[in-house]
C-alpha cells in the first residue's frame, strides 16, 4: 500500500471514530486564497478556489466542507501572529506558550518544510477514489479541526485570475552583481506617510533608481484597495496574489538587519503574479546570517499589482490604492 493511500486510509479511519469535532468556522468561497479554520490557522492557497461543496454522504467524519481546487495548488499554513514556528517529524507547530500552541498535521507527509512559508501540500491530480481523493490538514488546539480539499474533475473550469498587463520597467536594471546604496523616504499612501527604507542603485551619471523591500510594501498596502499577499518556494520563487490580505508575515517588514552600501545579487528575471509569470526586475540583499530581502522598483509594482504612483512637488512621492496605475503621473 502506498503511503499516500495509507496516511488516507488514517484520515478516514480517525473521522470514523470521530475524534473531530465539526471543524470549519471560515466561510471561504470561490475565488477566494485563504482558507481560515476553527482554531484560527489559516491556510494560504497559490490558486483560487473552485468551487465549495458539502462533504459527501459516502466519507464519514465530522467536517462539513470540502475545497475543490485546480491540479497544482499549493496550500500552506500560515504562521499565526504572535506564534513561534516549531519543526518536528510529520507535522508542523506554532507555538506562543507552552499552553498555547496550535499543531498541524498533515494527512501525507510534508515536503521542503523549512519555513511558515514554504510547509504544505500540493494538489497533484484528480483522483475519484474515494480513500485517495480528499487531501488536507488537522489543527490541534482545543479541538481537532479538519480543513479538507480535492482536486477539481479534469474538466472543471479554474476562476479567471485578474489579468496582469504588460510592464513597462523604467531606471537602473541590476546587474548579475553589484552594490546597493540605502535611501530612506517618506512616501504618502492614500494621504498618510509611510517611511520606505530603500535600497538604490546608481549609474555612471549619478541617475538613481530607488527599490523597495516586497514585504514592506505588502505590509503598508495591507487592508488597502491595493493589498497583496506574498508567497515563496523553492519551485516557483516568489508569488504574489493581488487583492488578497497580506497573511505571510514573518517579521522582517519594516526592519533593515544591515546599513551602509550593501552587496546584491540579480533576483529571478520574473515573478509569479495571481499565477502568471511576469518580468519584474529585483536584486537581493543578504544579510550577515544568510537572510535573503527581495526589492523591486515601485513603479513596476504598481503596474503589477494595479495601483497608482506618481510624483509631484506638493506631495513628492504618493501612492493611490484605489486607482489604477497612470504612467503620466
């Protein structure tokens, strides 16, 4: 019997002795990225749900609902606010106090957990088996909680992902290698300032191009028109999901752990946006304990994410969430 068949067989096993409890508080639904359970973990999904459907009459156990998802999702729990991430053999645990901590364990076994941002599962097939085909997670708190999904029927159609148009980049583009140099702004966000810890390069003329750190600015435009979430795996690099709630923290927005000119490397010629590779020019900075911290340029995020940033002498730097990206400004 295969391990992915037998940890199944387990799953099914444990819900037929109903050591659950009725599992699902969220209320995600089509098209949505995130999935949040009865003990508050959420779970961060790299492609939108399909459709939600009752948990069918021939699978006993006590959860309610199954998340249809597209083949190639990868969901991935994500580290709750306030929690330590705690590694162990099979299963995951976010940990606060030695009486608050949240397990998650998985019904097959985890791959390249190495992080709250790259743990999780991936949804390789349709499978109409029905041992095989339901595949998910247990939190373990006060209650055991099931968050269960499948794979969409190959011809079920996937929610259509917002388009993303073409990018027009302007400024310096990073070399293979070269050396940073930090730039500290003050930048209105829908009329509020936010500081923006830059890193810029400059060329030969002295022409500078200011970028900004991802998870800063995922940070900022968080609750916003504009808000992003930001994902990573070894597969796939970075990803970003537009329109979605910023869920991947992990503690470095609004820190810089290194001052002064900074070494960098040329990050990956595109980034993942709602699914689609886009070319988006970044550089990474490292620092002094092996931490990688991509940037981009802001206005290439803008025309990604879809919102607006300009510059005029009144306000000098400013960002509209709520509008879309207007090159002119």
């Amino acid at each position: 019997m295969s391990k992915k068949r037998a940890m199944s067989l387990l799953l099914a096993l444990v819900l037929c002795l109903g050591l659950a409890v009725p599992a699902l508080a969220a209320e995600a639904k089509a098209g949505d990225t995130t999935v949040t359970d009865a003990n508050g973990v959420t779970y961060q999904l790299s492609k939108p749900i399909v459709r939600v459907d009752p948990k069918p009459e021939d699978i006993p156990g006590n959860f309610d609902t199954v998340y249809v998802v597209s083949k190639g999702t990868v969901i991935v729990p994500v580290r709750a606010e306030g929690y330590q991430l705690i590694e162990a053999d099979g299963f995951i645990q976010f940990q606060k106090s030695a009486s608050d901590r949240i397990t998650i364990w998985s019904t097959t076994i985890f791959q390249g957990l190495g992080n709250s941002n790259n743990a999780g599962l991936t949804i390789e097939k349709y499978d109409s088996d029905r041992y095989t085909r339901y595949i998910g997670f247990m939190s373990q708190k006060a209650d055991n909680v099931y968050t269960i999904f499948t794979c969409a029927e190959p011809d079920a159609e996937e929610p259509a992902q917002p388009s993303v148009p073409a990018i027009v980049s302007t400024g310096l583009d990073p070399e293979a290698t070269g050396t940073a140099h930090p730039s500290t702004q003050n930048v209105l966000v829908d009329g509020k300032t936010a500081e923006f810890q830059y890193y810029k390069l400059t060329d030969a003329d002295g022409g500078e191009t200011n970028y900004v750190k991802l998870r800063d600015l995922a940070d900022i435009l968080d609750g916003t028109a504009a808000q992003f979430n930001v994902t990573w795996s070894e597969a796939d690099g970075v990803g970003l999901q537009t329109k979605t709630a910023y869920l991947s923290r992990n503690g470095s927005e609004g820190k810089t752990p290194y001052a002064g000119d900074r070494s960098y490397r040329k990050g990956a010629d595109t980034t993942l946006v709602n699914g689609t590779a886009v070319p988006l020019q970044a550089f990474i900075l490292t620092d002094d304990n092996g931490g990688d911290y991509t940037y981009y340029k802001l206005r290439d995020l803008a025309q990604a994410l879809d919102f607006n940033v300009g510059w005029d002498e009144a306000r000098g730097v400013f960002i509209e969430t709520d509008k879309p990206y207007d090159p002119s400004n």
